[in-house]
C-alpha cells in the first residue's frame, strides 16, 4: 500500500508542476500565485522551464 500512496504522491506533484508551467506561460499569473496555487516553488518551476527548453 505504501508503494501505490507513494506512486499517487508523485503523479500529483507532476501534474502541479504541469500546472504550474501552463499558469507561467499564460502570463496571467505572478509566480507568487503560481507558488501558492501548486505548492511550485520558484526555483523548481524555472529548471523545469530551463531543461523544457532545451530539450
């Protein structure tokens, strides 16, 4: 049971972070509200941003 809360626990943070790169590319959105909406913080989102780019 564990394995399968913590497989649960990872797909949730993947979809905050999914969320959190559509509200930044929206530019509706301050990062502060962006951090405070899904737990995202500032330098997680601009290395996910930074390694997106450069794929």
């Amino acid at each position: 049971m564990a394995i399968n809360g913590h497989f649960k626990m990872m797909k949730m943070a993947i979809n905050n972070l999914k969320n959190a790169i559509a509200m930044y590319h929206s530019g509706y959105f301050t990062l502060m509200q962006i951090k405070e909406q899904t737990d995202i913080s500032k330098s997680i989102l601009y290395r996910s941003l930074n390694s997106v780019e450069h794929q």
